[in-house]
C-alpha cells in the first residue's frame, strides 16, 4: 500500500506530459526492484515503440534491450474477439 501512495504521489509531482512515462518506468524499477524497465506502447498499426526507459544503462545489457524490444515491435499484438450480443445467443 505505501508503494501505490509513493507512485501516486510521484505522479502528481510531474509538471509535464512528456515527463509522466519516465517517472512511471522509475516509480515502476523502484516498487519491483527490478534491473531495468522499459515502457512500450502500441501504435496504429500494431507495433510497438519504447517509449520510456529506466534502469541499467551500459552497452551490453543495453544492445539486449533493443534486441527485445527490436522483437517486440515486430509482433503484432492479438487480435480480440469482441463480445456482442449475437455471441451469447444459448447462453
């Protein structure tokens, strides 16, 4: 619960929009002690592009990174089955 407050109270404390993702990815290292965290976002036409990034920052662990992420982007995420009512007919 202390974690939830220090992430809304870190979020509130951002100035900008273009400051929101950064603090989330280092809110988000913090609360799950992780190594590094990167936040990706979809776009239009279903790939993925980083969009902030906290954490280890030399070269290696940085081409392994961008190798993932590389990955990544090139997926494309699942199609979903949209429930409508025609779908529950029997149900």
């Amino acid at each position: 619960m202390i974690a939830l407050y220090e992430a809304t109270k870190a979020i509130y404390a951002v100035r900008n929009s273009e400051e929101l993702l950064p603090a989330l990815a280092n809110i988000t290292l913090r609360m799950l002690q992780a190594d590094d965290v990167s936040i990706l976002l979809a776009d239009k036409d279903g790939t993925y592009s980083a969009m902030a990034h906290s954490g280890i920052l030399d070269p290696a662990h940085g081409a392994a990174r961008n190798l993932i992420l590389q990955n990544l982007s090139e997926a494309r995420p699942p199609k979903l089955n949209i429930i409508s009512e025609d779908n529950l007919t029997g149900i």
